[in-house]
C-alpha cells in the first residue's frame, strides 16, 4: 500500500532534478573531459585510409563529425563544416549507417570538409561515442580529450557561441 507513493514520489523526484538542470533541452555526455573511445571500427570511405585513433591525439582541437546522406540536418550543417575545415581545424567525419555510394554522392555534391573520413556501417563506433543520432559533433582537444558533445546541426550560432571560444583556447 505505502509502495505506490514512494515509487510516485521517487519519479517526481528525478524528473524535478531534470527540469532545474541549467539546459533542460541538452543532452548530457559522460564523455565530457575523458578520452575520446576509438575510431579503429571505421572503414574507409575514400580512396585514403579510414581515420585511425592518432588522428584523435594529433596536436591541436578537432572536430568529429557523425553523420550521414539520407540526414536532412546534415545537409543543412554542411556549409558550416566546410568553412570551418577550410580555416584550417581538423574535421574528422564518421558516416553513420549509410550506403558508401551515396555518402560519396552527398560529398560530391556538398563538398568535401573531411580532412579524415570513415564509414561507420554497423553503427558500432557511434554507440561507443554515445550517439543519439545525426548529426552530432565533438570537441576534441591534442591528447584526444572530448571537449564539447554537440548533438544536432551545427547553425552559425553555435558554432559562435559554443565551439569558436574552444578551438581557440
């Protein structure tokens, strides 16, 4: 008789703490601050190797990138990564359950922001990361620290308000 309550209250009790979070929209990452989990699953996409676990630890911020061509968001997101590749940071993508040919397609005809790429068929690799879905971007730092978990497409803000400070600390 007395269980129904407590278990009622125990419920309201976590959802309370839930909603006073500073971001009750954002989605949090156990990752933050700890070593990125390995990229070793991925299969190479283009004509040069899949990325390798080095290219996380590789001096400097990072970007990785999971996402995929049949992602509307993705494609709303490409023109930010593109710039953002183009000034010089590191954008690793990881093509999320996809189809080889059309993930080729999509970069042919968006462009290609990828300084390393690889496919991730299984979808093994983006559950080691923690993935929800595509797109979602981490903040890597040179010894392969995650930074910044940024789930969903990159806008012009974000990448302001969120990414910009850290990759020039």
């Amino acid at each position: 008789m007395l269980l129904p309550p407590v278990i009622f209250l125990a419920f309201a009790g976590v959802a309370y703490m839930g909603l006073k979070r500073e971001n009750a929209s954002e989605l949090p990452s156990a990752l933050i601050g700890k070593e990125a989990p390995s990229l070793a699953g991925t299969v190479a996409l283009r004509d040069d190797p899949a990325p390798t676990d080095a290219e996380l630890r590789a001096p400097g911020v990072k970007l990785v990138n999971f996402w995929a061509s049949w992602c509307a968001p993705c494609r709303a997101e490409h023109p930010i990564l593109k710039e953002i590749g183009a000034s010089g940071t590191p954008v690793i993508g990881v093509n999320y359950k996809d189809q080889p040919a059309n993930a080729r397609g999509f970069l042919a005809e968006l462009g290609d922001p990828f300084a390393h790429i690889g496919a991730d068929p299984s979808g093994r690799v983006a559950l080691d990361w923690g993935i929800y879905g595509v797109p979602e971007t981490f903040v890597v730092d040179g010894s392969g620290r995650i930074l910044l978990r940024y789930p969903g497409p990159l806008t012009e803000e974000s990448f302001r308000s969120e990414i910009r400070p850290l990759l020039e600390k």
